[in-house]
C-alpha cells in the first residue's frame, strides 16, 4: 500500500486511499473489498477455504502452469503484489501471458469463481455521448463511422473523410495509468460479418517485467447501446471476462480526433476500472488550437488534462524495432468468416 502513495497518479493514490480505509475502517469498500490473493484481512479459514477449492477444482491446470516456466514466473510475481494494484497486476500478467495462464486463470477465476469475487460496471460518472456531428444528429450508423474511424477495407460502413489506414486510431494520451502506459497503441474497429456489431481490436507494445518489447492484441464483441454513441463491450482476457460501457464523448467533424470515455469490470477478480481516451489517425496530439475544444470535451466526463497520460507511438524507436511489425490482422482475417 505504501508503494501506491509513493507513485504520482491520480488513480493509484486513490486506490491507495481506498486500500487504507478497506484494511482499517472497519467497512468493506466496495472497489478494493474483493482480493484474489491469501491476506490476513481474510483470516486462515477463508485463506484455506480457497486453497482447498483452487486443488479441488483446478488442480491440473495448476500442475500444467506450475510445470511451466513462464506461467510459473507469473505466478510467483504476482504473489509479490497485491494484485487490487491494477498497474502492476496486469502488466506482471501481459509479461508473461500464454495459454496456460489463460486456462489457470479461466479454471480458478472465470469458472469456478474461487475467491467469491463479484465486481459491475461503475455508473458514475454518467457521461453524455456527443449528439450532433458534421451538423446532424448522432444516429448508431453515425456512431459507428466514427469508431471505424480511418480503417481501411470497410466499404460503406467508413464516413466520408476516412483516411483508409489499417488501423481505425491510435491513442494519443489516455486517463488510465493501467493500461495507457503502454506505447504504439493500435485501435481496430470493424463490423463483423453479419454487419450488425462490431469487433474491437487493441494491438500494443508492452515493455515486459524482464526488459522485453511484445505485442499484445485482444478481441472484443462490440454491441450498441440504446444511446447512439454508446457501447456495450466484452472480451476474455488472459481468462478473465471484462464487460466495459463506452460513449463517443466527442469527435472532429474531420475525423482528427475522437475522445471515448470507458467504465469497465472484471468481475472475477472484483476490479472495477474507469477511463478515457484521445485518439487520432496517427497517435500523435492534435495541434494546439484544437486542444481548448478537446480538454473541455474531456471535462465533461470528469477527466483533467493533468491526468492524462502521453502514449509513445513512434514506430522508430528502440523498443518498437524490437518488437517487429504489430500483428494488426491476426483477429481480423477470422473475425470477417466467423463474426
């Protein structure tokens, strides 16, 4: 806990806070009650109680990633940390992601629920989806254009002003110390292949534990919500289902930038999570005379300048040659057969 107070985001000091008055208050909070990890705060039957049930009904996924070295290596790292810290967490799980750690994260968290954990989508706050664009309301056609944004290959479902790329954006800055700390973010949006939903696909670099440059990608199911300029989202990542809301709070009538607000859950391991996003076609911010019109839209999903986080993006620099080209079109080229 100490760590957290030490670090100089607004979300860690937070979760910190959060953190102290869940240990000694003597109420339970609800974004931090739920722990995956053997703390006293339990006390030795709870602790056992989950250790029991963790052999019982996922012993050989345990034998299978306890023989493995990686999935072995993750497992020790993360009974380092408390893993509520959601910055160390989940770049400790993308070092070391594979198919067993899925599988033992699927069995023990997903599956059977092991440490009771529970967690749902936060409400607050409540963001309002921008309602006109280039001078007519925002329609769910509209709406996803927008989050097409600049793919290429889209047919109609592209806007006028596409840039045809092959990625729809690419962060810029972003208000969640989790995950917006990772550079050469990459933003795939496109309809599946009944043309009624869409698929989300977030290629990025993570700078492993171990000094490492890989790329990580995931694979969301993008529904509309009953707001045009809202959707419902959800993957299952490294095991663990994630369900996330998010609204279109504001775009360029150009396509020069969007900003999304997300409020996600992963309710396996009890986290909650809240964010924001300024995107552009090539990841870079916008001039300095949109930036007035951008801090405001981002205001009013109650996030701050101050707290936003610069993505690196640049596709020259060290850890990027290292990694080798992003894997842009590895969900993609099944997801046009299948979806």
């Amino acid at each position: 806990m100490s760590d957290l107070f030490d670090k100089s985001s607004t979300d860690e000091f937070a979760l910190a806070v959060m953190l102290f008055f869940n240990r000694f208050s003597g109420r339970s909070i609800p974004w931090v009650q739920h722990s995956i990890d053997v703390t006293w705060e339990k006390g030795p039957i709870q602790n056992a109680k989950e250790i029991f049930a963790m052999i019982t009904k996922c012993g050989p996924c345990i034998a299978k990633c306890l023989a493995d070295e990686d999935c072995k290596a993750c497992i020790s790292a993360l009974d380092e940390i408390d893993t509520r810290d959601q910055v160390t967490s989940y770049r400790t799980v993308v070092s070391y992601e594979s198919e067993l750690l899925r599988d033992f994260s699927l069995c023990i968290l997903q599956k059977n629920n092991v440490f009771e954990c529970e967690a749902t989508v936060p409400k607050v706050p409540q963001v309002t989806p921008m309602g006109r664009f280039r001078g007519g309301e925002v329609t769910a056609e509209v709406a996803r254009g927008i989050m097409i944004g600049h793919l290429e290959g889209v047919g109609e479902a592209a806007l006028e002003g596409s840039k045809e790329l092959d990625v729809s954006w690419k962060v810029a800055c972003g208000a969640n110390v989790a995950y917006d700390q990772f550079p050469s973010q990459n933003q795939l949006f496109y309809p599946n292949a009944k043309g009624t939903g869409l698929w989300y696909d977030p290629v990025f670099r993570v700078e492993t534990i171990d000094g490492r440059n890989v790329w990580c990608k995931r694979h969301y199911r993008v529904r509309n919500g009953q707001v045009p300029g809202t959707f419902h989202f959800s993957v299952l990542d490294n095991g663990v289902t994630s369900d996330e809301f998010w609204t279109i709070v504001g775009a360029a009538d150009d396509l020069s930038w969007v900003v999304f607000h997300y409020a996600g859950a992963a309710g396996a391991v009890g986290q909650r999570y809240l964010g924001g996003l300024l995107c552009t076609p090539d990841g870079q911010l916008p001039p300095q005379d949109d930036l007035d019109e951008i801090w405001q839209v981002l205001r009013s999903a109650e996030i701050e300048p101050f707290e936003l986080f610069v993505v690196n993006n640049d596709d020259k620099s060290p850890g990027a040659l290292t990694a080798g080209p992003p894997p842009l079109d590895f969900y993609r080229k099944a997801a046009a057969v299948v979806g």
